[in-house]
C-alpha cells in the first residue's frame, strides 16, 4: 500500500501586497521536491489587513502531499 506524507502552507491576506512570483516561486520549489498541491481553501478570520472588511481576513491553506519512498521516508 503507497503512503504518503503531507504539508501545510498558510497564507495571509496581509501578505498579498507581496508580488503573485513569490507564491509561484515557493510552489515551483516544492513541486520540484516532489509536493503535489492536493487543496487549497481559504478561511476567514478577525485580524486587520488592508484588504479587510470589518476586522475581517482570510489565510489561505494549501496541503501539499507526496509518496513516501520508503518506511522511515526518504524525502528531507
């Protein structure tokens, strides 16, 4: 049976004022180590950015996952 292993990535809506290459950037990099975007969702949150309605923010979570080569995992 494969297994696998899993990341999550969070992103604030505080940080989107940051250029849209760095997010490419960092999934580029993590698809080049084997990460496979699986879902992405965003929820709200109280919080204050300059995108907010009334206190209100939205963090972005992306789950990532890719198999693992072997039981103790060969992936760093």
């Amino acid at each position: 049976m494969e297994k696998f292993e899993y990341k999550i990535m969070f992103v604030d809506s505080k940080e989107t004022d940051k250029p849209d290459s760095l997010l490419a950037d960092k999934l580029n990099q993590y698809g080049k180590d084997g990460w496979e975007l699986t879902t992405s969702f965003a929820c709200p949150y109280i919080g204050s950015s300059q995108y907010s309605l009334i206190g209100l923010a939205q963090k972005t979570t992306f789950i990532f996952k890719r198999r693992l080569l072997s039981e103790k995992g060969a992936h760093e």
